[in-house]
C-alpha cells in the first residue's frame, strides 16, 4: 500500500523510518509533480531535524541514483575516480587535480556543480573561461573522457534529475546541512557518472557547510560507508577552512590562481591540498602504492608541464577559447579594483572564510538567488593570509567589482572579517585526518 505524501511526512517529522519503497513513493512522486514544493520542503525539514538512519540514506541515494541513467564507462581503460568538495571559500582545487591526475594516467570523469550559498562552484569558475561549455550531452561526455582522459561538466538531465530538484530546493528551505539529505546528493550523482573510486574533500570550520570537525567526520564516515555499500572504494580528507584556500575569491580570479599553480608555482595551503587530493586519487587509480607515491607522480606532472598541458586540451575539448589562459592579461577588468589596507602592525590572526564569502557575493561573484547573473570577473585577491606579518598600510586585498554601491560596505566588512594579533598566530593543521573504510588516521605529510 503506497501512504500519502502527508502520512510519509508526518511519519518522518514524528522520528519514524521510512522504507525504501516509501522512499521511492516521495522522491519519484516529486519529480513527476504528484508531490508539491511545499510538500517537500515540509519532508526535507523533518529529515533535518529527525535525521535518517544508514538503511534509509543508502534507499535514499539509491532512489535518487536510479530515478535517471547510470553512465556505464566500462569500455574506457583505467580505474575511473573522481573527487568531490562539500564546499568552501576560493576552493578551485579541483581545476589543478583533475589535469594533474589526468596527466598521471588515472581517467577523470568529473560532475561538478555551481555556487552554494556562501561558497564558489566550480562550473562557476570553469564558465568564466569564455566559450568553455559545462553542458555536454552524456555522448559528449564518454567521447571527451575516453579522448582527453578528463571531462568537466554539470549535472545533466539524465544524471540524478532527483537530486538536480532537490539541491534547488534544500538551497532555499534552509536544509542544505543535513548529513543524510548532503549523502544522498553527493553519493547518487557521484554513482551515476560511470566512476570505480571516489575521493573527497570534507571541509570543516567556519567558512563550511559543517562547521564543526565532529560533524565533518560524521559527514566523511557516512559517505564512505555508502561508497562501500555500492563498491565504489572512498578516502576521505579532513580540511581547514577557517580562512579562503589560496588567495583568489572569485571565478576568473581563481582560474589566474590555478594557471600560476599549474605552471607550478607555490602557493601552499591551495597545493598542499591538491596534491593529498591527487595522490589519494592517483592511488585509488592503481598508478601508485600508497599516497605518497602519488602526490610524487602529482608533483612531477605539475613540474613537467604536464598537468597544464592537459589543462590545455581539457579547455579546447570543450569549446574553451586557451588564449585567455595564455595571456590572461587579455581578459576584461572590474570598473574598480580597490586595495584594502592594515590600519595596525602585527601578525594575521584570523580571515573569516564565511565572511568573506558573502562579501564576494556583494562584490558580484556569486548567486543569492537563482537566477542572479554572476560578474566572473569580480571578487578577491588577498596578499596576505593568516600568520603573515603586516605594517601600517600594507594592502591585505584587493576588491574586484562593477557595483560602486558596494565599495564601501564590502571595504568595511572585510576589514572587520580580518583580526590582527600582536603576538604570533599559529597555524592550524591544513589536512586535520585521512578518514577511510579502517577509520580516522592523522595526516603526516
């Protein structure tokens, strides 16, 4: 007997469980529009609050993953990983890692997604490149991935239509934290795009979606579990992000930043996670015995010109115009290119990641609606980062925008986002665990 959508809701608010066959009644009868917005909105509040146990995230994922097509790549040589975010202030991580890995001999089939809340997108950052299309039909997607060894694109209609529906509507219904509804989401899109091995990037601190290292385990812990519950081996990395990754903020802003790094230069808290990242990946990809092997063969192809070789025919496979990455000097600029100075002397204390992200929003180089158009160009380049020593005047940033009504409010926030100490700051570790099937283990690198 299939239950109204009104007795599942009230069953999941009053801390009941949910079968899978209740399950795949919700969600299928949600995306054939037998089941409201406000329904659903009420069913994702519940799961908030009541959470769900592991029996009911794997119907979950599993639901979500089957309401589409699962992409078969078994015709294509290699161990397929991929590597996924839970989000985070100037993250373009995976603009790097997916070349480098690629140019390592491990295939890269990669679905990302666009700007969440406070936090960038990475087919944000790839669209600012002009002429890149995210938008490549499923055919297009295997013939790329078969011919470049890498692919970047966005959740397609066919892949996980369930969850496209409902990450709109966890936007905008305050839910986007909940540890089962985030498993579900990540897991059934990372199934379905054809992938054996998965590797992820569990932000926690201020500046994440799970602020808290207890909960960013527990995020790690359960997304491992539904990796080997559908054999699909995962490693999963704890990372900082009390402060922005590198030092760009926006979309084209950080695609300068990767096409510094992938020509190799240093910037160290961005390529100390990319490289962990990669050689997790390169590992799982059977072309290194352990990570750190990997992070050496990572190295090597970034210090080789490899990795941006494969940068190269990753952007021209997809319709991206290189000469902006040869010269990126040619790109458009902001009306207003502002620096923002120290008014003390000291060390750095603390850059407030979460603040720092709005204010990008502000600056124009994010959504907070829908259907807000984003200015690629605008954002924030920091010169200086947390344990850095600054003087009286020195410029800490520098505001990129078009909006003159935001100059001032955007100068004074972040000035308020930066705290200045007059002893010396210590750094928290940049990579808190390594968290796998066998447990949580502390990171030596």
């Amino acid at each position: 007997m299939t239950l109204h959508p009104i007795e599942l809701i009230r069953k999941k608010r009053n801390g009941g469980k949910l079968t899978r066959d209740e399950m795949e009644s919700l969600i299928r009868g949600y995306l054939h529009g037998e089941m409201t917005d406000y329904q659903m909105s009420a069913f994702l509040m519940a799961v908030y609050f009541q959470k769900m146990d592991f029996e009911e995230i794997t119907a979950l994922t599993d639901v979500m993953l089957r309401s589409g097509e699962i992409v078969d790549l078994s015709s294509i040589p290699g161990v397929k990983v991929d590597k996924h975010s839970t989000g985070g202030v100037g993250d373009k991580v995976s603009l790097i890692l997916a070349p480098m890995v690629a140019a390592c001999g491990v295939p890269v089939p990669m679905i990302s997604g666009r700007s969440l809340g406070h936090t960038g997108g990475t087919l944000d950052k790839l669209e600012s490149i002009p002429g890149f299309r995210t938008n490549l039909s499923l055919n297009e997607y295997k013939a790329a991935i078969e011919e470049v060894g890498v692919v970047m694109i966005g959740q397609t209609a066919e892949i996980a239509p369930a969850d496209k529906k409902l990450y709109a509507l966890r936007d905008v219904t305050g839910t986007v934290e909940s540890i089962p509804l985030i498993a579900g989401s990540i897991m059934s899109k990372k199934l379905a795009e054809g992938i054996d091995a998965l590797v992820l990037d569990v932000k926690t601190g201020h500046g994440a979606f799970m602020q808290s290292e207890e909960k960013a385990i527990e995020l790690a812990q359960t997304l491992i579990a539904v990796g080997r519950q559908f054999g699909k081996r995962t490693i999963g990395f704890l990372t900082d992000m009390n402060q922005p990754l590198g030092c760009a903020v926006g979309n084209w802003l950080e695609v300068v930043e990767c096409i510094h790094c992938l020509h190799g230069e240093d910037v160290p808290d961005l390529m100390e996670v990319t490289y962990a990242l990669g050689g997790a990946m390169v590992m799982l990809g059977g072309k290194a015995r352990t990570i750190e092997e990997g992070i050496t063969l990572c190295r090597r192809a970034v210090h080789t010109g490899q990795a941006w070789e494969k940068f190269i025919q990753l952007v021209e496979r997809q319709g991206g115009d290189t000469s902006f990455l040869e010269t990126s000097g040619k790109y458009p600029r902001n009306k207003f290119i502002i620096e923002v100075k120290s008014s003390s002397v000291g060390d750095i204390d603390n850059i407030d990641a979460l603040e720092v992200g709005y204010i990008s929003l502000m600056l124009g180089a994010g959504r907070t609606k829908v259907d807000d158009v984003i200015d690629p160009k605008a954002g924030i380049v920091f010169s200086k980062k947390v344990g850095d020593s600054v003087n009286v005047g020195d410029t800490i940033a520098t505001l990129h925008t078009d909006r003159t009504d935001m100059l001032e409010p955007a100068t004074h926030r972040l000035q308020r986002a930066i705290s200045i100490a007059t002893e010396p700051s210590v750094l928290p570790p940049l990579i808190h665990a390594v968290v796998d099937e066998e447990g949580i283990h502390p990171w030596h690198q």
